[in-house]
C-alpha cells in the first residue's frame, strides 16, 4: 500500500514540472518561429583538417519581428570555431518572413571520418529562458576521384541590380591521379520538386559551360564567370546550381551538384526634407511636418525617425522626439510630424534615421534640414479672415438695403 502511494507522488511531481517547461516554449514561439538553414560551405566536400566556410540562413517563419536574437556555432565534434571570439553573434532584429545571412569559419579535426557529420547551433531570443537547437549537416570526404570547391570569390560580394558580378570558382583535383573532361556548368535556373523557376541572372557570355580537359593530381583550376543582374531584381540572397561533371582514368564517370549563394541587394537612397513648416512667426507654435522619400530600388524596413528634444532654435511639444515610421516602399514616402514652438525665423533641424536595409542589415543616416518660417502664411490667412468679414458685412447690408425698399414700395401703394 505504501508503495502505491510512494509511486503516485512521484508521478504527479513529475506532472508538476513538465507544466514550466511547455509554458517556456510556447513563449518562445508567440514571439517568433525562427530555424535554419545550411545556404553553403566551402571547400565542398570538406576533408579532414580542412577550415571551412559556412554560411547559414537564420529564418523567421513567424508573422512578427524577432528582436535581440542571439545566435551561437557549438563545437561538437569533429568541428571547432576557427575563431572562438566570434562563436556569438548577436541579431538586432530578423522581420517576419525573412531570414539573416552568417558565415563562420570552422575547423574540422583532422581525425575525423569520412561522411556527414553535423555542425550544433544554438539560439534564442534575449530574455527568453529556452533555446532552440539545430544540427546542420556537412560532408567529409578523403582524397577519392573526387573534386572540390576549394574557394569561391565573387566580386562585388553584394550585387545591386542592373550591374555586373565576376564569379570565380577554384576547383581542385584531390585524387592521386589525373580527372578528365571536368565541364562546370552554372544554371541560371532553379528547380525545386517539378517546379523550375528562373533566377534574375544573365550570362554575359553565350555559354554557361567551362571546360578543363584534364586536372593531375593536386592541381588547381579557375572556372571564371561573368554575369548580370536584371535590372527588376528584388534584393534577397539567390542560390545559383552548379552541376560539376568528369571522369577517372578508368574510365568512370561522375556527376556532382552543388549551389553557391549570391546576394543582390539595392543600394539605400533615403532623402528627406521639411515638407511644411505651420508656424509662421517666432514663438508661435504650430507643426512641422518631414517627407521621408524612398528613391531607391529597395524596401526600406523598421525606420525610426528621431530630433533632438533639446534646442536653443525651438521647443518641442510633441510626446516624444522619437517616432516610428515604419516601412517605406521603393518610390514612396512617409512623413513625420513634430508639434514645435520657433525660436528663430531660420534654423536647422538634425534628423537622425535608424532602419534595415533588404536584407536586415542595421543603417543609420543623419539629416541636416533648414528650416524657415514664412510670415506670408500668417499675412494670408488674417487677409483672408478681414475679406470674410467685410463681405459678410456687405451681404447683411445689401439684404437689409433690399427689405427697406420692399418696405418703402408698400408704403407708396
């Protein structure tokens, strides 16, 4: 009997302690639904020994932005951060629906086997008591019939459209003989299941093929590419198919496939101006109202708009001197509105901007505007204000002038 009771008591402690825990995540999901996403490494395959680059997606599946976020590369073998400063990386904000591009440099341990082995990584949001783990995985291979991308160098790294990029693609030969008819092949298209979607690239050369007709053993070759972004593109991270095909000495064929991430990403052209200025003489208050305008080929996301609340050249009577615009479309605009207080008939306004570009990266600007009142604003309206009067004054005369006439007319008859 007693142990029947022992045995329940433990049970609903058990019971007890498993609530916290579904509590806890279901906060870290109300916030955001975030995942990764292994975009590349290099050299692929890797080899023992080698110090790869890995370059992964942090995504935001959720509807709202995930603040704060910070991200950490575990070593787990047989990997180790190359540089064990930068094993966190912390995330300012990763919108819905969008993702963060990181790269880190990780060394893989010279005694390690060949086959996939997974990389850890850790994040959450700041605050947050739960984390979210993820193991990515990557392919150790030892020295086969066998070629790998060694390095891949794109020039510029961000590509805005309408412009040109050079892709350069080092491919070794890491067997100990000699590869033959190697043909590397850079699709501008991609396909997912059935579904083949073209990529916003162009080749600048009528082929998209290069040809080495033979590698020796341990030697190098560049497998050059120039191409163009379409001037429509919209800024994201794409990833371009690379299909790698050869052969062995005996005769075997092999085919290999790959992809490289490339980034397009339209240059920020944020302007602004005063739009209107209310109060047209010194101590008089009224609003002043900034055009924020967007002339760039890329969303602007996130904006805060900001003036200083301290100011010999005005008083600021608005609630706060910080104000959240919000996102600001390729060609339009948004404007912000402060309820000041002039000092002086001219002066300039310091209008700090904090914002993400396309592809979440922080941006701050500061804007110098000059600022003048215009007594023409108040001359106007009181000019109009003594018209109104004096016809309304004329509009009472003429119909008691035409009533006392009407009057006078009777009398007669």
């Amino acid at each position: 009997m007693n142990r029947t009771i022992l045995i329940e008591m433990i049970t609903m402690i058990l019971a007890m302690l498993a609530v916290p825990s579904l509590a806890l995540n279901t906060l870290v999901a109300d916030n955001a639904d975030l995942s990764t996403t292994l975009l590349r490494y290099t050299p692929n395959p890797a080899e023992p020994g080698d110090v790869v680059d890995v370059y992964i997606l942090l995504n935001n599946d959720g509807s709202v932005t995930a603040r704060n976020v910070i991200f950490e590369m575990a070593d787990s073998y047989p990997f180790s951060v190359e540089d064990a400063s930068k094993r966190i990386i912390n995330i300012p904000a990763v919108p819905g629906q969008e993702e963060y591009l990181l790269k880190y440099r990780v060394r893989i341990n010279k005694n390690a086997e060949e086959g996939t082995s997974y990389l850890k990584v850790n994040y959450r949001i700041d605050g947050a008591q739960t984390s979210k783990s993820d193991q990515l995985s990557i392919d150790i291979l030892t020295n086969d019939a066998s070629i790998e991308i060694s390095r891949i160098e794109i020039s510029p790294e961000s590509v805005s459209p309408g412009k040109e990029a050079t892709i350069k693609l080092y491919l070794k030969n890491l067997a100990d003989s000699k590869l033959r008819d190697l043909t590397v092949t850079i699709d501008t298209t991609r396909t997912l299941g059935s579904t083949t979607s073209e990529l916003p690239f162009a080749h600048m050369t009528s082929s998209k093929e290069r040809h080495f007709p033979e590698l020796t053993a341990d030697e190098t070759v560049v497998a050059e590419y120039r191409i163009v972004v379409e001037p429509d593109a919209v800024s994201d991270v794409y990833k371009l198919p690379i299909t790698l095909t050869y052969s062995d000495e005996t005769g075997n064929d092999y085919t290999k496939n790959d992809e490289i991430g490339l980034v397009i990403n339209a240059d920020i052209d944020l302007d602004a101006y005063i739009d209107s200025v209310e109060p047209c003489c010194i101590e008089q208050e009224g609003q002043m109202i900034i055009r924020l305008v967007n002339r760039g080929l890329s969303e602007i996301k996130l904006l805060t708009a900001e003036i200083s609340d301290e100011s010999d050249d005005y008083e600021l009577f608005s609630p706060s001197n910080r104000v959240y615009v919000g996102n600001i479309d390729s060609d339009d605009y948004e404007t912000v509105t402060y309820d000041i207080q002039a000092m002086k008939k001219e002066f300039t306004v310091a209008l700090k901007v904090d914002y993400m570009d396309s592809l979440n990266n922080p941006k701050s600007e500061i804007f110098q505007l000059p600022v003048k009142l215009n007594p023409q604003n108040s001359q106007s309206s009181t000019g109009t204000v003594w018209f109104v009067v004096i016809l309304v004054v004329i509009i009472v005369a003429f119909v008691w002038w035409r009533r006392r006439k009407k009057k006078s007319k009777r009398r007669q008859g």
